[in-house]
C-alpha cells in the first residue's frame, strides 16, 4: 500500500554536505520533511555571526546558518532548537567520554536524537533521519556506535541513514514501504567522493567545505583552554561566560589562583568589554592596545603581572614603560605603570 502522502520525518539537519544530501534523497521519495538544527552553544558559525556583529571582518558565507539555508534550497521548514544550557551538563561529565579533543559525540548524539524523538511524536511524525555516515568518524559512526546510540536515545529501527541505509539493518520506513531501500546508497568511511558526485548529480552546490568541522569542542586550541579550567576547578563549575571567554582572545595561566584573556583584535576586544563587567578588565592608557580580562582572585603583584602581559601586546611593546588602567567592578579605574612583558615569557605563560 502506497501511503506515502501521509508520512512525516524529522531530519537532524546541520547544513553540512552529507545531511543536505540525505533530505534530499528521502524528499524525492515523497516523504514530507522538518528539520531540526540545534544550538550547542559551540557552534563555530554561530559565533562568527557574534563577532561579525561587533566588527570582526568575517566572509559573509561563514557566519550563515547552513541548515537555514539548506531548508530554504529544498523548501523544507526547519526548528531551530537552543539545547545549549543542557549540554553544558553533558559537557562537564559525559558518560561515554570524549573524542580526539574535548568532543562528547557519543553523549551528544544520544542527547540530541532524544530531543529529536520528542520533537517527532510531537508533530506526528514517524521517523527520523541523518546524514551519518558508517566509519566516517571514529567516535560516534562506527556500526557498534550506532547500535549503542540508537538503544541509548530510545530510537532503534527509527532512524534511517540515507547514505550509509544499504550496510544497514532495514528501518521502520524501509519495512513499511514508506521508503524505497532501493533508492538508498551505500557510502561508507571518511571519502567525500560519492557524496560530491552525488552533489553535482542533484544540482547541489556551494555546500560547506566537506569534514571542514563546525563545533569549537574538536578544536584542539579549545580543548586545551577548557582542560585548563577543568585542571584548576575539579568540580567543574563552569559558568556560561567561562565557555563564551574560551572561544576568543590569548589565554595566559598565571597561576593557579588567576588567568587572564587578551583581545586580538577590535571584535574580540568588544566581545570581552560585554563579557566582563564583572570582571577586572584592564586597557593601556594614550595607546593602541587590546582589552584584556581577569579571571578568579588576584593578588595585587597578579595585577601588576596582568598589566604586563597587557601591555606586550599594544603599540607599546617596545617601549620602557606603558600606563594601563585597571577597571573594578563598580568602582573607579585605578592607572599602574608597568614595562612590557617580554614575549618569552608570555609564551611560557600562555595556554
């Protein structure tokens, strides 16, 4: 029985190549699709768009919304759906470990095929699909991974991956002849040729650099930033700020007590003047310089080493001595006259 006008699926839609694929081929078999986006907190586009906003100069092309766009190029709607207040949670202490980086696939992909199944029956829909790919990545594509995935998320047989389907057990859409297994492909490991052919063969085109990576966590620079924090807060009390002030700036340890954030440029010096108003925030004084934050409880000789730093790193590194002003919360600026921190020793100190 052909009753394919009546069905409904939820696609877990990035935007990205393999997932722009995998709508496509399930809506040309007449399958009615939503797709859903969500928002970690890490996504690397979402924060281009930030600091595009504040004058960073970033290729309009990087700070788009690639499921947005997606949605649009196959008029499909799509829910975008903010998660990142749970995920921090999973981020802190997740059940099946991390990747190469500080990456939770595992417990990410559980997570967000539940909100997935929630969003489905929802809506009255009967199935779910991905761009997955079996091997593709080593975390979370390997066919037991998957397994262990599925049973995880309470999503076993629902889950149809078009591009990877003919490896794979048969799913519910497949058995009730909703959709064609016939029609489905067999693509597998981390090669993007069949999905590029496939690309050009459906007239799919300025797609996102394929494996290009779109969340801060595999970035190793960031992993080795927030295994800093988790090295001096065992308990792992992250806050929203410390995440946010992870993703920009130089970071420097100075001791176990204190650290401190350097903008690189005019959008990230904007960025931590928002971001720390609770903070000590310091700026040199007459000179171009960056803005720069502090973090934890500083003594007054981590000040004075702060300024420093500070200092290295404005148009007057090279001179004997340069005025930077030291902001407290809620009370007056105080100036402290410091020399410039020599680079060597801003290496030793830097994250």
């Amino acid at each position: 029985m052909d009753n394919r006008e009546k069905i409904k699926a939820v696609a877990m839609l990035s935007g990205g190549l393999d997932s722009s694929l995998a709508v496509k081929i399930v809506a040309d078999q007449g399958i009615e699709i939503i797709g859903v986006n969500y928002n970690t907190g890490f996504c690397l586009s979402d924060h281009r768009r930030k600091m595009a906003g504040l004058g960073a100069d970033i290729s309009p092309q990087a700070i788009q919304n690639q499921a947005l766009q997606t949605g649009a190029r196959w008029r499909i709607p799509v829910e975008l759906i903010d998660i990142s207040e749970e995920y921090m949670e999973i981020l802190k202490r997740p059940k099946y470990g991390y990747g190469s980086a500080v990456n939770p696939c595992i417990d990410c992909r559980i997570m967000m095929l539940k909100k997935t199944k929630e969003f489905m029956e929802k809506i009255g829909a009967q199935f779910i699909i991905t761009g997955e790919v079996v091997g593709q990545r080593p975390m979370s594509q390997m066919r037991n991974t998957l397994r262990l995935i599925e049973k995880q998320s309470g999503c076993q047989g629902l889950i149809l991956r078009p591009l990877s389907a003919k490896l794979l057990e048969p799913t519910k859409p497949e058995i009730m002849g909703w959709v064609n297994r016939e029609k489905l492909y067999d693509f597998r490991g981390r090669g993007r040729k069949p999905q590029i052919a496939l690309a050009a063969e459906l007239g799919l085109e300025n797609y996102p650099q394929p494996a290009g990576g779109c969340c801060f966590l595999t970035d190793r620079n960031y992993a080795r930033r927030l295994n800093d924090l988790f090295l001096y807060d065992p308990e792992k009390t992250l806050s929203t700020r410390q995440v946010l002030l992870l993703k920009v700036g130089r970071h420097f340890r100075i001791n176990e007590r204190v650290k401190l954030v350097v903008g690189r440029n005019e959008g990230e010096n904007i960025f931590l003047a928002e971001q720390g108003k609770e903070l000590i925030m310091l700026d040199c004084e007459n000179i171009q310089g960056p803005t720069a934050l502090i973090e934890g409880t500083p003594k007054d000789e981590d000040i004075e080493l702060a300024a420093g730093i500070t200092a290295r790193y404005s148009d007057g590194k090279e001179l004997e001595l340069v005025a930077v002003s030291v902001r407290y919360p809620e009370q007056e600026k105080k100036i402290k006259i410091v020399k410039p921190m020599d680079i060597t020793t801003c290496d030793k100190l830097r994250i």
